[in-house]
C-alpha cells in the first residue's frame, strides 16, 4: 500500500541538494544561447528547469537502486528495489515529457544524458565499478548535460561545443575527487572505482591533471573570445591556487576530512567562475 511514509522514503532517494546543485551546468548551458531575456524565454527557462530537475532526480534514484541490486547499499525497508526503478522510470518520462514542450533536440540530448547514467548505473553494465570506464560517463555525460541547456534557445554550434568541453572536464575532475574521498567505504563494499583500483594518491593525481586542462580550456575559451576575456586571467590565477591546495591535500596523506575541504574550496573556486562568466554575459 502506497502512504505518506513511503511517499517520503521515495523521495529521500532523490538527493535534492546535489540535484540541485547539478542544475548549475544545464543553466549555464541556457544561459550562454538565450539571446533576449524575455517573458516568453523566462517561462521557457522554467519549464526545462522543472525537466532538468526530474533527469537528475531520475540519474540519482537509478543510481541508488543499482547500488541496492548491486549489494553496495542496504535495503531500504520502506521501500522495495522494484518500486524504487519504477520510480526511477517514471521521472525519467517525465523530464522527457516536459522537455518535448521545448523542442525535439533537448528531448534527444536529455535521452543522452539518462542512457549515460544506464550505463553508469546498471549492474549488468557496471561502468561504476570498473576503473577508467567510470570516468567515461561522466567525461560525456559533462559534455551533454551543458549541451542540453545550450539546445533550449539555440542549435548545438562549435561554441556551445568548446565551452561544454569546459564543463565536463570538470565534472570528470571533481567525480576522482569524489573517488578518492569515499576511498575507505568503497574500500569495504568491494567497489571498484579508480582509487580502489590504483591507489588514492595516482587518482587524486590524475584529478589535477584533469583539472589543469579545464583550467587550460576556461584560458583557451577566454582567449578567443568564446567567453568573456578576463576568464582566461582567472583561469591562470585560480590554476595556481588550485595545485597550492592540492599539494597541500598530499602532505596530509589525502585524508577524507582534508579532501573534503579541499572539496569545498576549489567549488568556491568554480562558483566565482560561474558568476563571472553571468556577469560578462548579462553586464557588458
């Protein structure tokens, strides 16, 4: 029987702070093709925030049910691993459905983003616990979750390809962070991610790595003018500041207290990107 405690076990499930969060990308994605703002654009921008935010929903229940098929989860005793697919399912419809109000092209690249999180996700796929591949889905999946904001006001160009580049080597950055801090509970439930698989320190390593090139794409996209110039200076200042941190973080052996912060401070980092890039775009 369906009741208000089930119900709200349902939607524990979604993780609506890291929902919305993930908002952020899409939007910038908008933001960078709306030409006007407009009543009408302002309504359309509601109504594909109000699907992005089922897409995501359904990206994370899917992503706890597989955890839960896959033994990696306990049980949710209040709610069954088939209701909790079906679930799953039922937002994915949904998100679509609200995007077929907007245009064809943000159905198709939202279709992109959720097969991206099957794979991720599925335990008969299991790109979750296989080193490397894992990265995949999030590399592609960064590079199409801006696009599919950047398709509400605009047909994909070379632009909205550079900049999108931006965002997903970012996403794949921050998702070996995220590995490397959760090291010791994966460690116990036999996941095997990146820094199960090669060690906290190479992963963290690799996470730099990534991250410099996206520091080097933000300098790049500046540069030519693909954003507005002053990122490509940020990009360099922030870029130093980033690897002060991250030397910082291996002195103290990556302890997830120590990740966690450095976490928080190269997020703050992105956000004052994000806001210039709004600015340089809304206040010439």
């Amino acid at each position: 029987m369906n009741t208000p405690l089930h119900s709200r076990a349902l939607l524990r499930h979604i993780r609506f702070d890291e929902v919305f969060v993930l908002q952020g990308t899409p939007l910038m994605g908008a933001a960078f093709s709306i030409a006007t703002i407009s009543a009408a654009n302002i309504e359309t921008l509601a109504v594909f925030l109000i699907g992005s935010i089922l897409l995501v929903a359904h990206v994370f229940t899917l992503n706890d049910w597989a955890d839960i098929a896959h033994g990696l989860k306990a049980p949710d005793p209040l709610v069954s691993s088939l209701r909790l697919f079906w679930f799953s399912i039922f937002l994915l419809i949904a998100s679509l459905l609200v995007f077929a109000l907007i245009s064809s092209r943000v159905v198709v690249l939202g279709a992109i983003v959720a097969a991206l999180g099957f794979f991720y996700s599925h335990p008969k796929l299991n790109f979750k616990g296989t080193p490397i591949a894992s990265s995949f889905p999030h590399l592609v999946g960064g590079l199409f979750h801006f696009l599919l904001g950047y398709a509400v006001f605009s047909p994909i160009d070379s632009r909205g390809v550079m900049i999108a580049l931006f965002f997903a080597l970012t996403f794949t950055a921050g998702h070996l962070n995220h590995e490397v801090r959760d090291f010791d509970l994966d460690s116990q439930t036999n996941a095997r991610t990146n820094a199960v698989a090669f060690g906290k320190r190479p992963t963290f390593i690799a996470g730099f790595i990534v991250f410099t090139l996206a520091y080097l794409c933000l300098f790049l996209l500046g540069w030519f003018r693909f954003v507005p110039r002053p990122l490509a200076f940020l990009a360099l200042v922030f870029c130093a500041l980033h690897l002060y941190w991250s030397l910082r973080a291996l002195r103290r052996q990556l302890d997830p207290e120590v990740v966690d912060r450095f976490q928080n401070q190269y997020r703050t980092l992105y956000a004052v990107i994000g806001i210039a890039m709004l600015c340089g775009l809304f206040f010439k």
